[in-house]
C-alpha cells in the first residue's frame, strides 16, 4: 500500500515532490550549520569553561558584544592584549576627532569608510550575513551631524571613545561593538592565530581587508592563517571581553547615576524643583521633568558634557561597577548550545 502511495505522489506531485525534497536538503544543511565553533574546530561542543574564547553558534544573530569597558577594565589591571586594544582605540579616536576639529571632511570620510561590519567575526545582528550591517556609513551620517558638538566636546577635555555611543544618537551596543571589533581586529587575528597554532586546527592563508593600523594610522589588508569553520575562515573574541545587550546597558545606566550624582542632582538650574529646604532633586523628579520636556537623556548628556570639563574622561577612571560574564552566561547567549538536562 505504501509502495503504490509512493508511486502516486511521484506521478501525480513530481513538482511538488521536488520542491518538498529541496526545502528538506536546505533544512538538513540548516541544522548542519547551526552548531558552536568549538564543534567545527575540536570535533565536538566544548563547554565554555574550558575554553577561553567565546563559542559562538555559526548561524543566525549572536546577541553578544564586544564591551570596549571589559576592555578598558582589563587594561587598567596590566591585560597586555586589552592595552594593545585601548591603544589602537585612543589612537584612531584621537585622529577622528583631529579631523573634526580641522573640519576635514576626506579625513573623517577615510577613517569611518573602514568601519564596516568586520567579516569573520559572527557576533551581533545579522552575523549570518557576511558582510552584516554595516556601520560606517551610519556613523559617518551621525558624526557629520555632530561635527560641532564633537569639537566643543574635545575643548571640554572629552577625548574618551565613549562620547561617541554616550553622546550621539544612532549609536548602541550592536554598532559600538563593530566599531571597537574594526579597530582592534589586527589583536583579535594575532589572538586566534596563536590559538590555531597551539591548538593544531586547520587554517586558510586569507587576506583581511580594513586592518587599522595604530603608527600609521591608516587602513591595511593583511594576510592571516585564520582556523576554518563550515568552510568559512573565522575571527575569535576572548571570552573575557564579550557582554550582553543588558550589561552594555547597566554601563551606561551607570554612566548616566554618575552624572546625575554628580553634576545633575544640585544643579541651580533645578532649584524650583527642590522640596522641604532641600538643594537636589530626585532622579524620579528628574525623569518626570525629561518626561514633561520631551527630552531624551543623550540630549541632557550633551548638554553637561560641553557645561563641565572631560565629564566623560573621568568616568572611564572609575569602571568597579563592570564586570565580565560567567562561563554559564555565555553559554546562555548560544541558542545552538546542546543544553545538558539533569
């Protein structure tokens, strides 16, 4: 009975039967690619423990980041890699905002042109692109509108990367973390290289396109012998350096408590707002009064960052509040991750 269903399908259906057996060989390939990158270079999934670098899935959007404040902390504790990073981060941000100050429009386009989504690495939103999304041309569009809030913020002391994701609209976690991936990619392909060597895992000799490179502070393209997953060669992150959509935000949260504590809370300009003899307000009142204004707090950020000197500068001093994710938060971020049931 069976053998005479199969026969009719395939007379009366032959097109649709196809279709049906190309939609299931493209479902198989799905489920072969959508597996951690330790299963593609150890042969099997490794716990995160056991590991140093960050086990991502090889399919779909990985909603982990890159934290320039993991790497900040890091380097403060003497983390050579994380010094390396800040360094090629200070430099290019220092360039940036030179350019700014001398409105030099084909500087500021060379700089951010090399800013796009970097190929290989597979975190963030639409890490199944290879190419993602992109985010020079965003952050060019951004900084333009800027120019003149960027250079009074440099006059004010404010040299610090992070005037750009705190300050300017347009910019979060997501293109904070491929900006920041862009410019220290010459340490995180030095990182997995020597991993692939000591680890023996197969690589390709490929060329790696918008390399900056801190002395000359230009764009290169390098060669790398980079480890080979799902065919494709990939980029690896020290696991100490990635965060969570909800941590990237408690770090501006808390950059935001910094500033209301201590330059908002007794601000004069305030004082018909205080209560009962008091000479603050509250940060509930406060946000009742951005509320009944309509304003939104990177407009407020702003305002204070060009009122009082390098605000931004001293908070980068002060990073106890930010702290990396345990071996089992970063497994959490796997959706592919084989989960062990008790």
């Amino acid at each position: 009975m069976l053998t005479f269903f199969n026969k009719n399908i395939k007379q009366c259906y032959p097109r649709e039967l196809s279709l049906f057996m190309r939609l299931l060989h493209k479902f198989n390939y799905f489920i072969m690619l959508n597996y951690t990158i330790s299963e593609g270079l150890y042969g099997s999934q490794q716990s995160q423990k056991d590991i140093n670098f960050f086990d991502r899935c090889t399919y779909g959007d990985v909603t982990a980041f890159f934290d320039y404040a993991l790497i900040l902390k890091s380097s403060q504790a003497g983390d050579l890699m994380a010094k390396a990073m800040k360094e090629s981060v200070k430099a290019f941000t220092a360039e940036l905002y030179t350019a700014s100050v001398n409105m030099d429009i084909n500087r500021i386009d060379y700089l951010l042109n090399g800013l796009g989504e970097t190929r290989h690495t597979g975190i963030g939103y639409s890490s199944g692109e290879d190419d993602g999304n992109g985010v020079g041309k965003i952050l060019s569009e951004s900084l333009k509108d800027g120019l003149i809030f960027m250079n009074q913020a440099i006059a004010k002391g404010n040299y610090s990367y992070f005037t750009i994701p705190f300050a300017l609209d347009n910019i979060r976690h997501d293109r904070s973390s491929d900006i920041i991936t862009a410019l220290t990619k010459k340490m995180l392909i030095d990182y997995t290289e020597k991993l692939a060597v000591s680890e023996k895992w197969t690589t390709k000799l490929i060329t790696v396109k918008n390399v900056y490179e801190v002395n000359s502070k230009k764009w290169t393209s390098i060669q790398a012998n980079l480890p080979i997953v799902n065919g494709k060669p990939v980029i690896l992150f020290p696991k100490r350096f990635i965060n969570t959509v909800s941590h990237l935000d408690s770090i501006f949260r808390s950059f935001r408590r910094f500033l209301f504590d201590r330059y908002i809370k007794h601000d004069i300009k305030y004082a018909a707002y205080w209560q009962d003899g008091k000479d603050f307000i509250t940060l509930k009142q406060f946000r009742e009064i951005l509320k009944s204004q309509g304003t939104n707090y990177k407009s407020v950020i702003r305002d204070y960052v060009l009122q009082d000197y390098a605000i931004i500068d001293q908070f980068e001093s002060n990073l106890d509040n930010v702290s990396s994710l345990t071996d089992d938060e970063l497994e959490m971020l796997q959706h592919c991750r084989i989960r062990q049931v008790a």
